[in-house]
C-alpha cells in the first residue's frame, strides 16, 4: 500500500493493531489525548474499524467489528463473528497472548523503539516467543526476595549502628551490656530484656531501689511509748521492793529451791539449817503449802516483775535487727549513701541490757533512724526516676530498631538459599532460552544477511542475554559495538531481522505480517534486499506493507516477485482511497489513452501530452529490464542508478536495457528493426521526437500507444 505521508496508511494499520489487540503501540504510555484523536474529525457518526479474517478450516471468514463513540475509543466494543457460532468477545478466541507474543504488526513507532530505545526493548521484541514465562515469574520472585532481603539486612544493620552510636554516649549498665549485646553475634533477646527491664541486672537494681523507696524505719513515738512504759515498769517494781511482799516473794523464791533441790536429790540434809535429813518428804510437802501462801501474799510483786518483762520483751522487739536491704543495698552498684542510715542502724540495734538504760536508749536513738530513712527514700526514687529518665529514649530505640534487627537477622539467614536458588534458576532459564533461540537466532542472521548486502557490517552472533539482545558485529573484520557503528538504514536492517522471526515461529497462530514504513533511511540495496526478505515471508505470510517510499515497489517489479500494490490517496473530509496501482508502464500508458480520449482538453494539449506519456512507458520498461541486466553483470545497486540517472536520453536508456550499456545507442534502432520490425524503430523515434514539441494532425495517436505498449512489453522483457 503506497502513499504520501499524511494519506491514511499508518490509520490502516493501527485500524487493523487495535481491532486485533486492542491497543496500538503508537498510543501505550501516551495521554487518553492520544487515543481520542484517534477519530474522523469530519464526521460525528460513531467509528466502526472491520477486519475480515481467513481461518483454516472455515468456508467463511471470521469479521472482527470495532465500535465506538468518536469522543472516547476507551468506550469501543469488539465483537467477532464467526460462521455458525455467533458472535463472541475477541478474549474469548484466545488471541490476547498470541498477539502480544506473537505480534505481527510492526508499527514505526516499533521499529524505532527496537533501534533507538533501551536494550530491554530489543530483548522483548524477541524474548516473548520463546515462551520463557514460566521461569521468568520464578526467577524475578526469586530475584525480588533477595533484594529484599539485601533491603532488610542493610537496615539492619543501619539501625544497629546508629543504636551502638547512641549506646556509646549513655552512662548505665544497660547501654553496656546493649553495645556487648550487638557486637558481634547480635543477642536480640537480650536486647528485649534490656527494654522490657526483664534482664536480671536491671531487675536486680530495680528491685533494691524500690526496696529502698519503701525501707522501714521504727516509728519515734512507738519508741517513746515504749520508754515510758518500760520506767513506768520499773518505777512499780521499785515502789514493792523491801516490802512484806517483796520479802515473800524472796522466801518463796528460796523455799522453792529447797523443793526443787529434794526433787533431784530425794531427802537430804537442810542446805540452810543443816540439819539431818531435814529435808525430807514430810517437810517439802510443808514447803510446798509455804510457797503457795508466800506467793499469794508477793501476788503484787510478782505481777509488777511480770510486767517489767513483758515491757522489756516489746521493747527489746522495737528494736529488733536492722533491714535486710541495707546489706543487699551495699553489695550493689546503686550510686546512693546509705552509710548514714546503716550506722543509725546499728546504734539502733545495739541496745543495752539494763532497764533504765534501755529506756533511755529507744528515746534517744530512733530519731536519727528516722531521718537517714526519709533521705535514703528520696535518694532512692530519685536515682530510680534518673535512670528511667536516661533510659527511656534509649529503650525506645532500641525498641524500635528490634524488629528491624529481627527481620535483617532471619533475611540473612535466608540469603544463601535465595541467592543459590536464584542463580540456579538463573542458569536453567539461560540453558532453555539458548536452546530455544537457536532457531530465532539463525534466522535473524539470515534476514540480516540479505538486508545488509554490500555493508561493511557484518553480524557475526545474537544473543539473548539477561534483559537484552547481545550483537556481535564486526566492521570490516574489527569487532565493535552494533549499535554505535551501523548507519541508520543499518539499523532499521537490524530492527526487522528481529521483527521477521517473532511473524515466522511456528507457534505464531497469524498467518499474516503488517509491516508500517519499513524502507526508512535504506538505500536502493537495502530496498532490494527488503524486497527479498518480505518475498521470503510471504511463502508462508500474508505480507501488508505500507510505504511511502516508490522504491519497494520499484524493487519488487524489478525482482519479479509476484505481489498486489495498493495506492492510497487522501481525499478532502480526510475520505481515504485505495485504488489497485498499475506497474509504471501500465500507469503511463493508462494516462496517456485517458488524455488521448478526453474531450475537454484542448487538442493541441493532447497531441503535446500523448507522446511524451508514451516516452515514460517505453523508459519505465528500460528502467527495470535494465536493472536486471546491469545487477546480473555484477554492478550494484548504487552504480546502476548513477548510470541510469546520468543518462537521460531515450536511445541510450535503451541500449542499457539491451546490452547494459549506454555507449551503444547507436544500435539501437537497427537492433530493434531487426528483431521486432521497422515499426519499433519508428516508434522509438516519434516518441523521441515528439515528446519535445507537439504531435500534427497526421501522427495517429492511438496507434502511437498501441506500438508503444508493444514495444514496452518487449523491453520489459529483456
């Protein structure tokens, strides 16, 4: 399909890329702008795209119809009918992946995005046949959990540092015993403890401090309560000493040794009178109803005695013992005197033994108890709340760093494996894509080969390699970067080398290729070689290209290749015309009977046009017979159209396409006399003589197209 730009070619095949895909790439990654453009802007019907389809095995052919409103082709619906099954949603063929694995359109946008893009667009326009999914999915799962666990571990270790940093700086024995922690193998239980305050140091001191805060100290007026009470005591077993009672209570006391002395000796001599067995049962058992006489007349002697030691008993228990926790206290490391409170203490304990002296005691020693006590109190909370205050923003460091550590800890336990198994992977998928490719790679450089006929570039290997196409190329024999030494027609070579094997896999359910201006930038060889390629294809293909360029027709007629040209015009209201195209010498004379039979022209214009029209006939078949003869003789392409350009007279256009060379013009009309008749030789010199000034009423303007036709034929044929 040939036509200038602007004509409604690239609308034809985006037409056709949308309503088998859906999507066209001209428009992906691009504004909804884009898209709704995408209309008739002459018209306000709602769009309709229909592409008919040739399946194997069905009479009919399959219509898939696009509609949609011309304000949003986001609103477009596809329906495909297919004979005797009714209509269905193209996702329901099974089309989608074919098309976007096999996607037979390359559009200009591809083309340039396979030369100019990035090495990851080379590798996906041919890595998706190989069907490698399944192991890619594996492999970037694989790839993505070891950068994560990579992630994790480094923030880790970040946080690890920056908590060691702020550790260096805290006076307290959990920052020390944090930094031991995280040196080395990291203890992160120990950590926990350290910020939960579960660690047995920190409960230890936490303990003795709250211990501290709460130490007991004997309370002053128990103590002067007990003082008094202790003399009260004393001063009633003073007020019945030497009394009656008192001696009572003395007798009764010796009486009752003198029984107590016959219960562990039996009768004996009186230890007090000394008489003879005066001691004896008779005479204890007279002691005994003394004593009990004696006892009741010392009753209140007794009972004031009894009384002094029950109160000296309570106030030997006021004074008691000092606190456990001063001991515990002074084995530890809790910054705080208590050296004030423990010799209070021990004044305190060390009471004396005599009465008065004890009373004394408990008024004089308990007030210092008691003030020591209320300043350790306070010294203790006070330290407490200090190592809380000091602690806390380090705890909640450390706390929120645990996590991180935990989850860096177990990543790192996890990376060998991710890593092993990754690389694995990594091989098999290298090992099954190479094998795969190795058919792909053998027909990208044969496409290569026959579009890069007489460069200086030559594609020794192609690779798959990870994320890109790796291209070995040499120039003229010295290695070199591919991209950095082709031409750009070169690059365009190299970009439908890689497009043509993704049309051709045999896994590719289209049997068609729709290729959009693919003779960018290529010289005359290049186009032939095109032409070669796209010949090739189009053994097993439908093959639709669309050019503005002349020369890929030129070339395919010059090639002989059996092929149907299109030419597309562009009416006004953007209305777009396709029209079969005649070859160049059809075209000519096809114009020139038109003109010869239009009434509206005046007559002398016709006479003027007739003949040269018929001239471009005769030269169009020397122009592609003469290609043939001067490429077979070995001459390039390049020199074939410097020749032919250089000669611009028809005797020696002819002689090219006679003998391939212009130098013989002069045999030419003996040549053509000889071989065909003398009419030929007349022809070639009406034509010749004509086309420069204006046919008279006697030269037969019909016949000069029929013996031109004839003698085109022949030339053609050459």
């Amino acid at each position: 399909m040939v036509g200038r730009n602007g004509s409604g070619k690239s609308s034809i095949a985006e037409a056709a890329e949308f309503a088998l895909t859906g999507d066209s790439l001209r428009w992906s990654g691009k504004s909804v702008d884009w898209k709704n453009g995408w209309s008739n802007l002459h018209t306000t019907n709602n769009s309709e795209i229909v592409v008919e389809l040739r399946v194997e095995g069905e009479r009919e052919p399959r219509a898939v119809r696009v509609r949609w409103r011309n304000s949003s082709l986001d609103s477009a619906e596809t329906a495909v009918t297919v004979p005797g099954s009714g209509r269905h949603s193209l996702d329901s063929l099974g089309w989608s992946a074919a098309a976007a694995t096999f996607r037979p359109f390359l559009s200009y946008q591809e083309l340039s995005t396979i030369v100019e893009g990035r090495p990851v667009d080379r590798f996906r326009a041919l890595a998706p046949m190989l069907g490698m999914e399944s192991l890619q999915e594996p492999v970037a799962n694989l790839n993505k959990a070891r950068l994560a666990a990579q992630k994790q571990q480094k923030e880790a270790n970040e946080r690890v540092a920056s908590a060691l940093v702020l550790l260096q700086d805290v006076p307290d024995d959990r920052a020390s015993a944090a930094r031991a922690a995280l040196t080395g193998e990291w203890d992160l239980d120990r950590i926990g403890d350290l910020v939960r305050g579960t660690d047995p140091a920190t409960a230890e001191r936490e303990g003795l401090l709250l211990a501290l805060e709460q130490v007991a100290a004997p309370d002053p007026e128990d103590a002067r309560t007990a003082a008094g009470n202790l003399r009260q005591a004393i001063e009633n077993v003073e007020e019945l000493r030497d009394t009656d009672a008192d001696r009572a209570r003395k007798l009764a006391g010796l009486l009752q040794s003198a029984v107590q002395l016959h219960e562990q000796q039996g009768d004996t001599d009186c230890p007090v009178c000394g008489n003879e067995q005066g001691l004896h049962r008779s005479r204890v058992a007279e002691l005994r109803q003394e004593i009990t006489r004696l006892n009741s007349e010392a009753s209140a002697v007794i009972e004031a005695q009894r009384a002094l030691s029950a109160v000296r008993k309570g106030a030997e228990e006021l004074v008691g013992t000092a606190p456990q926790i001063l001991s515990d206290a002074g084995q530890g490391d809790l910054d705080i005197d208590i050296a004030e409170l423990a010799a209070a203490w021990a004044t305190w304990t060390d009471s004396p033994d005599d009465d008065t002296n004890l009373a004394t005691h408990l008024e004089t020693a308990c007030a210092p108890i008691a003030a020591a006590t209320q300043a350790v109190r306070q010294a203790a909370r006070d330290r407490r709340r200090q190592l809380a205050d000091r602690w806390r923003p380090v705890a909640d460091e450390l706390g929120g760093m645990l996590p991180v550590a935990r989850a860096g800890k177990q990543a790192v336990a996890c990376l060998p494996a991710l890593t092993s198994a990754e690389k694995w992977l990594k091989r098999c998928e290298t090992s099954i894509r190479d094998r795969r490719f190795e058919e792909v790679r053998t027909q990208v450089k044969d496409v290569w080969d026959t579009l890069a006929v007489g460069s200086n570039v030559t594609l020794e290997d192609v690779r798959l390699g990870n994320k890109k196409v790796d291209m070995n190329v040499t120039v003229d024999g010295d290695a070199g970067a591919a991209l950095g030494v082709m031409s750009q027609g070169e690059l365009h070579a190299l970009a439908l080398s890689l497009f043509i094997p993704r049309v051709k896999f045999d896994q590719s359910p289209f049997g068609f290729a729709v290729l959009d201006d693919p003779v960018q930038a290529m010289d005359p060889v290049r186009v032939a070689g095109l032409a070669r390629v796209l010949h090739n294809l189009a053994q097993t293909r439908q093959v639709v290209v669309l050019t503005h360029d002349d020369r890929l027709p030129a070339a395919i007629r010059q090639l002989q290749f059996p092929a149907t040209v299109w030419s597309v015009t562009r009416r006004p209201k953007s209305g777009v015309e396709l029209k079969k195209s005649l070859d160049p010498v059809q075209a000519a004379l096809e114009d020139a009977r038109a003109v010869e039979l239009s009434r509206g022209l005046p007559e002398e214009a016709r006479r003027r046009v007739v003949p040269g029209l018929c001239r471009q006939a005769i030269e169009a078949a020397c122009l592609e017979s003469g290609r043939r003869r001067l490429l077979a003789a070995g001459m390039n392409h390049r020199d074939c159209e410097e020749m032919w350009a250089s000669e611009v007279k028809l005797l020696p256009r002819i002689a090219i396409a006679l003998y391939g060379d212009a130098q013989r013009a002069g045999d030419v009309l003996g040549n053509l006399n000889n071989r065909y008749g003398r009419w030929a030789g007349d022809t070639v010199v009406s034509c010749n003589r004509l086309s420069h000034t204006i046919a008279d009423d006697s030269i037969d303007l019909k016949d000069l197209i029929r013996r031109s036709e004839s003698l085109a034929e022949r030339l053609a044929a050459q």
